[in-house]
C-alpha cells in the first residue's frame, strides 16, 4: 500500500494507474476508522479495480475548536486496518496541502447547505463540500462512496457533483450499526456507558418512526413521536428531528406520498451524534 502524504506523491501514483487502464474507487474519510468505513472501502472495491483511501481532518467543516482539537486519531491504527483491506494507496496531506496559504475559493450548495443540520451547524457543508470538492480534484477518482448515515451531507456531494459537472460517480452505501442498534461513528468513543446506552434512543426512536410511517401516519405524527422519545430520555440534549422528503430534503408534510428522510441530531454528554433513516410510506 502507497502512503501518499503530498498531492505530487498522490498524483505520480494516480498516473501510474491509469497508465495500466487501472479505474479507480475513492473513500475520503476523516481518519480513525471504524467497521463503517471498512463497509465502504469494500464497497468501493466491488466499484473499480483500485481503492484510494484519504484521511483528512477537515478544520473548515468543525464549528467549534474544541471538537476539532478533541476529534480521535489513530493514524497507525488506520494504516494498519487498510493494509489489510488492500486498499491500493492512501492520501495523508497536511493542512496546508490543502488549504495553501492565500486559499480563498470555496463550494457551496447554497440550499442544501443552509437547510435542517446545515442551519444548527452553520457553516458545516461549506466545509465539506469544499474539501470533497478539492479531494476529488486532486485524486480523479472514477466513482466514490459515502455513507448514508450522514444523509444530508451524501445529498450534499449528489448536488454538488451535478452542479460542477464532476465526472464521478457518487455511491451511497447503508449505515453500519452496532448489534445493539447503534450507528457506528467515531465519536462513539467519547461517550460514557451511561451516554452510549442513552443513545439508543437514536435508532429505537427510527425503528418507531419506519412503523408509524409503513401503518400511513402523517410526518408531523412521525415527527411529534420521534420528538417526544428522545426528549424523554435525560442523558439526551436534542438537537433536530427533521424529515423531509427524500433526496430534495425539502419540507414534507400531512401523509406522505414517496419516500421521506428521517434525520436526527442529539447530544449525548456533549457529544453531538446523528442518525438517519429513509422509510417509505
Ligand atoms: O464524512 C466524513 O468523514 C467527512 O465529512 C468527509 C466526507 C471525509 C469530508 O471531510
């Protein structure tokens, strides 16, 4: 496995693929990763002939300096996990790689930014948008993938790779839970047992809105439920119960008639962790 750690070493290696007609799977991640990284790297193996693996810590996409400082990394754990994957070459760029000094473009969906987390965590998909958008221009890859369970930021990417004409293709891949219900996620870490057990209300709260959704409740009677079980759990601070309809992420409301996005937000001992779900009636 390469261990590209500047874009020149990253593209001497890009150009030895092509060179051999090899196509290319890419899985930017933002290190120390877990099963439902793995979960796409594999998917991104049954995608092209060659996986390329970034991780970056994105600054421009933390609102708060502490949760940038406080965010786990294990990079010699992360190498060793995608030598065994066989993934083909992996980009560790430093900050200024990507952030050059005097940088001042930026990427953003000007809706899909701004709407449901966008508008609690300002500023959030500008930063993703924007280092996806230079990850892609430096690693071309042919097809990517990325996680469901960051539903808005999966949507995010969609629009953003139709709107500046990226010849990529963007896979979405399902959300990796624990046997208990629990997404996976780097946070996962920092909780206490009594916060990991508390937020299980997370993925009970989904399995109750798919049922209410299925009998043909409205979305403000998904909505109201799904509210009233994680406000009734203490260890939670709820951030956002939005469900909207799928894709567009726009309002949806009374009895739905195609598919809608379940997405929540709630802080568990100030760790903040999401959910989501797409339920159709
Ligand atoms: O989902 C993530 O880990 C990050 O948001 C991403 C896509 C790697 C961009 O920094």
């Amino acid at each position: 496995m390469d261990i590209c750690r500047t874009p020149s070493e990253l593209r001497s290696h890009l150009k030895w693929l092509r060179k051999q007609g090899l196509s290319v799977a890419f899985v930017p991640t933002m290190g120390y990763l877990h099963a439902g990284h793995m979960s796409l790297i594999d998917r991104a193996a049954s995608e092209a002939k060659r996986v390329i693996v970034s991780i970056f810590v994105n600054p421009t996409q933390f609102g708060d300096p502490q949760d940038l400082e406080s965010y786990p990394r294990d990079v010699a754990h992360d190498l060793e996990m995608l030598e065994a994957a066989n993934v083909e070459a992996v980009f560790l760029p430093s900050v200024e790689d990507i952030y050059p000094e005097g940088a001042e473009t930026i990427v953003e969906t000007m809706r899909l930014a701004n709407v449901l987390h966008g508008e609690v965590r300002e500023g959030h998909f500008r930063g993703v948008a924007t280092v996806v958008a230079k990850l892609f221009n430096l690693v071309q890859p042919d097809v990517a993938c990325f996680g469901e369970k960051d539903y808005q930021q999966l949507q995010v990417i969609r629009q953003m790779v139709r709107d500046l004409h990226f010849p990529i293709r963007i896979v979405g891949c399902p959300t990796v839970r624990e046997p208990d219900g629990l997404a996976l996620s780097s946070r996962n870490v920092r909780l206490t047992p009594e916060d990991r057990q508390a937020a299980l209300v997370l993925s009970r709260s989904l399995d109750r809105a798919e049922e209410l959704a299925t009998a043909g409740a409205t979305v403000e009677e998904i909505a109201s439920t799904v509210t009233d079980m994680i406000v009734a759990e203490p260890r939670a601070a709820l951030r956002a119960v939005d469900v909207t309809e799928a894709l567009t992420l726009s309002p949806a409301s009374g009895k739905p008639s195609g598919p809608l996005a379940l997405m929540l937000s709630a802080e568990f001992g100030g760790i903040l962790l999401i959910d989501q779900r797409e339920v159709s009636p």
